[in-house]
C-alpha cells in the first residue's frame, strides 16, 4: 500500500516536471519595445522578482498583490511606459517571454544592461508561497538561460532585493521598497538545485 502511494506520488511528480519542461521550452515568441534596446554588454546575470511588492497606505505597508496569469502580466508589461521584462512564470507554471533576451528590459535598476529579468506571478508579500509548478517552470528556465549564457552561473542568479536598497516611508519608519520575490519563495534552495 505504501509503496503503491509513493509510485504513484512520484509519477504526479515526473508529470508535472514534464509539462514544465514541455511549456518553457514552447516559450511564445519574445518582442521589443520602444523601450527595448539591443544590448552593449553580454549577459552575466539573472534577476529575479515577483509582481507584487509593498507600498504605504494611510500609513500602513500594504502589498499590491497579483492577480491573474502570465498572460495578464505580459500585457501589462509591454504596455507600460517604463517597465519590462524577459520572462513571467505564473502559478500553474505556465512561462511567456515578453522583450527578447538581445534587448534590454527594464526591470533592475543599474543592472538592466547585463541581467535577464524573470517575473515571478507572486503577491511578493512573504505570505503566499511560490506553486510547486511555478518552482518547477522557473528552475527548468534558469537552467536553460544558464547553458545559452555562459556568463551566467547560479552565483549570478540574483533576487530583486539582493541588489536594489531602495527603501520608503510609512508611519516614520523605512521600509524596503523591493523586497521580490518575497519570503514565499525558497531562495537557498533554488540555488543548490541549479548545481
């Protein structure tokens, strides 16, 4: 009984891994925009984030959250007038490419020229864990980029809060202001596991 549990566990788990594998290989097809252009410099590095994040509201920290899918954030990425980014990876694991890898995104302050940014589809706010479909898609996709880019090595797959200090008031106090991917997302671990 018991082994008939683990098997069938661990064939869930093969098939979740393969259709991870499966979406980010059939990644739709990148674009630029007008605030996309080619890049001046290699690739050495991978930043990455989560589309919610914290802000003051009658001076309490509140986060934005992330409602919706990879889909809904792609869109609002290459319409916004300022912001971009290279990959979004939702929830279900599903992962789209918005600007092109050639072109810079802007997504990191200071580090936009040299840095391939991920988006994870997370509120950021520490609470909500990253799904394991969603673990799984973005591990698959930081591999990939690392093989592609032999610049890139798991020391220089960064968090968004590792390399941004910014901070904002609320109610006296700092606060940082980009704390992404949030505590919701294993860090440590994800670094062991790309080896």
């Amino acid at each position: 009984m018991l082994l008939t549990r683990y098997l069938k566990l661990k064939r869930l788990q093969l098939i979740a891994v393969c259709c991870c594998v499966m979406q980010v290989a059939t990644v739709s097809e990148a674009k630029s925009t007008a605030n996309s252009k080619i890049r001046p410099v290699a690739v050495d590095s991978i930043v990455l984030h989560a589309v919610g994040g914290p802000y003051c509201k009658h001076g309490r920290v509140v986060y934005s959250g992330a409602p919706g899918d990879a889909h809904r954030w792609r869109i609002f990425f290459e319409q916004h007038k300022l912001l971009g980014i290279h990959y979004i990876v939702d929830r279900r694991g599903r992962v789209l490419s918005s600007i092109s890898v050639d072109r810079v995104a802007n997504h990191a302050l200071g580090w936009n020229e040299r840095s391939i940014g991920i988006e994870l589809v997370n509120d950021g706010d520490g609470r909500e864990q990253i799904t394991n479909l969603q673990w799984s898609a973005a591990l698959e996709l930081v591999k990939q980029l690392i093989v592609r880019y032999p610049n890139i090595t798991a020391s220089r797959v960064f968090r968004h809060s590792d390399i941004d200090r910014r901070t904002f008031g609320c109610a006296g106090a700092r606060v940082k202001q980009k704390q992404d991917p949030g505590w919701g997302f294993n860090y440590a671990k994800f670094i062991e596991l790309l080896g």
